[in-house]
C-alpha cells in the first residue's frame, strides 16, 4: 500500500492516453519539459539577475525599469470641456 508500481504506472499512461490522444503526446511532453526547466532556472535566479545586470550595464531599460516607471508617474488630469 507504499508508493505506486509500475501497474500503476501503466493504468495512468493508458488513461492519459485515452484522454489527451497520442497526436497531443508530444506536445503535452514537451511543455511539461519547458515548465521543468523553467522551474529549474526559476529557483537557480541566475538568468534573470544575469540578463538585468548586463542591460543595466548597457543602460537598457528592462520591462521592470518600464514597470517602475509607470507606476511612480501619476496619471495626466483630463482637459475639462466648456459644453
């Protein structure tokens, strides 16, 4: 009654297979893959700290430059019209 056999295993390939259809497989297997990976890559920190730095150095403005920006401009006040 532990962890899952690989009877288990096979019952659950077959109902996904049933389910998603195996024209869909491949592209299901290959986005779980990308998701791993970036999950992976999520908790290492390091492409992202990387990327940011070399634009800073290169004084390129990141999304979050962008982002921080638009937030501390305030909005422009309307014209008001005399009708």
């Amino acid at each position: 009654m532990g962890g899952m056999s690989l009877f288990h295993w096979i019952i659950i390939l077959v109902i996904v297979i049933l389910v998603m259809g195996p024209s869909r497989l491949p592209n299901l297997g290959k986005s779980l893959g990308e998701a791993i990976r970036g999950f992976k890559k999520g908790l290492d920190g390091d492409e992202i700290d990387v990327t940011r730095r070399e634009n800073l150095n290169a004084g390129k403005k990141t999304p979050q430059d962008d982002s921080q920006q638009a937030q501390q401009t305030p909005p422009a006040d309307k014209p008001k019209s005399d009708s």
